[in-house]
C-alpha cells in the first residue's frame, strides 16, 4: 500500500494560554513506496512520533492530506484505516496468554469483518509463527523476555493483516543484543509480508540497517530523503552529517583560497570549482589515511586498538570538538609516542558547509565520486 502525505501540519496549543501554537510537524509532504520500509529519525521531540500517529490516526492534522493508495484517509477514524501499529512498551495485557493478546483484535471485529472462531485461531497461530512464538501461546507477558513480549505486540500488529504497519520506536526498552536480534527480525517479517511500513527510531545504526528509505527529521521538517548509504555519503546540511555516523562527523573551521581547503595554516585538500570562503569542514572518522608526510596534522593524544580497526584521538586547534576520532585499519602501525599524527584525506568523505546557513558547498570531487 502507497501512502502519500501532503502538506502535512500538526499544530498544539502553548501551554501558555498566551503563546504561540507549537508546530510539532510542519508542511510534511512524503510519498512511502507499496511495500517498502521506511526509517523515520530524528532527535527526541522532532516530530516523527507526531508523524506516526497521524498517519495511524490517532491525531489529526491540523491541515494537509493523508492517502493511502488512492484513497484519502484524512478524515477515517484509526480503526478504518487498516493499519498495524506497535508501540515502544509493548502494551500488551498482562491477564490474558500471548494467545488471546493476539486475538485480541479479531475478536473486536464486526459486521463483513467478523470472522469464525476457527479463521481467527489460524490467522493468532500464523502470526504467532512468522515471529517465531508459536510455542509459547499459552504464556503470560510476565513469563516472557523483553524481546518476546515486542514479538507478541508485532504478532498482534500483524494478525490483522494491516494495509500498513507502524513501529514507534519499538526496540528501545530492549538491551544492545536484544535490540540487534529483534531489528533483524522486524526486516525479515517485513520483507516476508510485503506490508509498507514506518519504523520510528532516533537510533540512526537501527535506520540504516534495516530501512530502504530514512527520512531525516528535525523540528517537524523534513531535511533529506534517500537511501541510508547515499545519505550518509552526500548529506544535504550540516544537521544530516552530524547525525548520521558513529563515531560522530569531525568538524573543523577551515576556508576556501584558491581552489584548495586550509585547516588552519595547512592546505589539506584540492577543492576545484570552490569559490573563496570561510567554511565549515566535516570529515567522516573513516576519511583519515595515515601517513608520515600527509598534509594535515594533528595533536595525537591516545590510540585505542578495536580489533579490526584502530582509533586515533588526537586534537586540533581548528577543531569544533575537543577530540578528533580517525577511524584507520588496525594493519596501521601508529606511534603512540609521538607528538603528532599526520593524514592525507579522502575527498569523497571531506564535506563543506556554510558556516552561517549549514547548507551543504558543493564541489567538484562531490560531483565525480559521489
């Protein structure tokens, strides 16, 4: 099921009688492929819940339409819209086994929609499966762990085979391991099902892992759409670059002269096409190549071993952070004596912003290899 959002505005009021309205989700407007997962991220308070429930219909917009397919749903009550929806507590009841949580649903249905007792016992049993809980029908929430429980809130979700299912940040009360395992499964049943679904996440590792399209969000607008790689290598703004990434993007005042980018009294990098300018530099961790004689210095201050990989913190008077991390191959032999550590840079992971707008600079090298 294609669902369109259009224009899409959802207005509170203050507070403070006297204040302005707060604008939780500002002239949205998002076309969701039939069939695909979507990532919503952002910080906390950006809106994406709103967003969630709006299309679910558990709030109405404040202006705007939503679609889904041809249809315009704007107005249809939530339990008309045949969505799914799967919240960051569980909110199963904790008197009744997995099984009657996953009939729940069904057994509210009426009219043409009601079905058998026989129908709805195959559809709890079918769900149960696909997340893989059929053996443990006849237990209670409180028997369970925190990742079954989120198993049986997706079972119930899905028993009623929904046009569209919503995920609000549902791996968030589960430990590392555990939300590393569910999320695997939530792109597994999803891929499965075919159904279109929006996953709601301030988790970018959980957006990019499992999502074939993230949304950025912050302050109710929508800042970049595309695919999770594509906007990790070419964000739009310095919002998106900084969000994205773990470790963190490193920020750097730097400036434009002649074709070439200065990091404080060093030219580190050839940027044809820039006009001169005062600019703001990111540089993903993964951008730094370890060499002797490379153009762009650092302070070193420690070298952490990760295995496969190595971290060098180092510090740099130009930079906006007080530690700088390059992320370089643990077949790298780093002096950790030394005062300094030098790299050349890779220009497809170096980005330039507008220190006054955090619009993303173009370049040449972005153009070629991005």
């Amino acid at each position: 099921m294609k669902v369109v959002l259009r224009n899409l505005t959802k207005k509170f009021p203050n507070r403070n009688k006297k204040g302005a309205d707060v604008i939780a989700v500002n002239d949205f407007s998002l076309e969701i492929p039939d069939g695909k997962l979507i990532g919503l991220l952002g910080s906390s308070g950006c809106g994406k819940s709103t967003t969630l429930n709006l299309i679910s219909g558990l709030e109405k917009p404040t202006s705007g339409k939503i679609f889904f397919g041809e249809d315009d749903v704007t107005e249809l009550p939530p339990e008309q819209r045949g969505v799914g929806l799967v919240f960051q507590n569980y909110a199963l009841y904790p008197h009744l086994t997995v099984r009657q949580n996953i009939l729940f649903p069904l057994q509210n249905l009426k009219g043409e929609q009601k079905l058998s007792k026989a129908e709805m016992e195959k559809r709890a049993l079918e769900a149960a499966s696909l997340v893989q809980i059929d053996a443990l029908m006849d237990r209670r929430p409180s028997e369970l762990s925190g990742g079954q429980q989120q198993r049986v809130a997706i079972a119930r979700a899905l028993v009623k085979m929904p046009k569209v299912l919503l995920l609000d940040e549902p791996l968030s009360n589960l430990d590392a391991r555990l939300r590393l395992q569910t999320r695997e499964e939530i792109r597994r049943i999803q891929r499965e099902t075919g159904i279109t679904t929006v996953f709601v996440t301030h988790d970018q590792d959980e957006a990019m892992s499992i999502s074939d399209l993230i949304v950025i969000m912050d302050a109710g607008v929508i800042n970049q759409v595309g695919k999770p790689q594509e906007v990790y290598d070419n964000p739009v703004n310095l919002f998106v670059a900084k969000f994205l990434g773990t470790p963190g993007i490193n920020l750097f005042r730097g400036r434009v002269e002649k074709e070439m980018l200065w990091i404080g009294g060093e030219a580190v990098l050839p940027v044809k096409g820039s006009i001169d300018q005062a600019v703001t530099v990111g540089i993903r961790p993964e951008g730094f190549l370890l060499n002797t004689r490379g153009a762009f210095s650092c302070a070193l201050d420690r070298v952490e071993v990760m295995g496969r990989d190595t971290s060098v913190v180092s510090h740099h008077r130009e930079a906006l952070a007080d530690t700088i991390r390059s992320i370089i191959s643990a077949d790298n032999i780093v002096d950790s004596a030394a005062s300094i550590v030098r790299f050349d840079l890779k220009p497809n992971k170096v980005f330039l912003f507008d220190p006054e707008t955090s619009r993303r600079i173009p370049v040449a090298s972005d153009r070629k290899e991005g």
